[in-house]
C-alpha cells in the first residue's frame, strides 16, 4: 500500500468520525447505528477511491477530481436514505475535495 493510499485511509477514517458525530447530533441523537456506521464507511471508500494512484495533474483538476469522486461515492449512501440526508451528501462533495486537497497540497510528494 504506497503512502498517498494510506494517507486517504487515514483520512476518510477521520473525517468519517467527523461526518457521523454531525450526523448523529443533527438526528437528536436517534439515528440508528447501521445508519451511523454506513455513513462512517461511505466516507472510508471515499479515501480509498481518492487514494488510488491517480495520474499527477494539476492541483485545480486534482480538487475538480475530489469533488466528482466525493459526489458519485457520497450518491450511494444518499440514495440508501431515500434521498432525505442533503447534508451528508454535500458533505461528501467537500470531503471528497478536502482529500484530494491535502494529497495534492503544494510541495507534497506522494
């Protein structure tokens, strides 16, 4: 596993747990636990979909690629709520550009 992999991981393990506590506090602190943990994995594959080894490119594409990648990963766990969690599926758009943007940040060799 190379270093940008693990780094993805790592981070969609963390934001992950940051995505949940706000989902978690938003339902009032009801939402079921299969809910919470397949949200926590949605944001999981989402760093591993952004930590495969994608060609070098420039950091604006690099973010646009974030983006479209948190979209089409985020789109999975929206459809499964019947398309009611608008918030976790933006989310997922940031999170995925949020990625992509410590992974691609200046001066960063992965």
């Amino acid at each position: 596993m190379n270093k940008r992999m693990k780094e993805a991981l790592i981070g969609g393990v963390l934001l992950g747990l940051l995505c949940v506590a706000g989902a978690y506090v938003r339902s009032g602190f009801t939402a079921s636990p299969q809910i919470i943990f397949s949200l926590w994995y949605n944001r999981v594959i989402l760093g591993l979909v952004i930590g495969a080894p994608w060609t070098a490119t420039v950091r604006k594409k690099a973010l646009l690629r974030g983006a479209l990648f948190g979209l089409l990963v985020s789109f999975a766990f929206y459809s499964s709520t019947g398309f009611q969690d608008h918030v976790s599926f933006i989310a997922g758009i940031f999170y995925g550009v949020i990625l992509e943007g410590w992974l691609s940040r200046p001066g960063k060799q992965l």
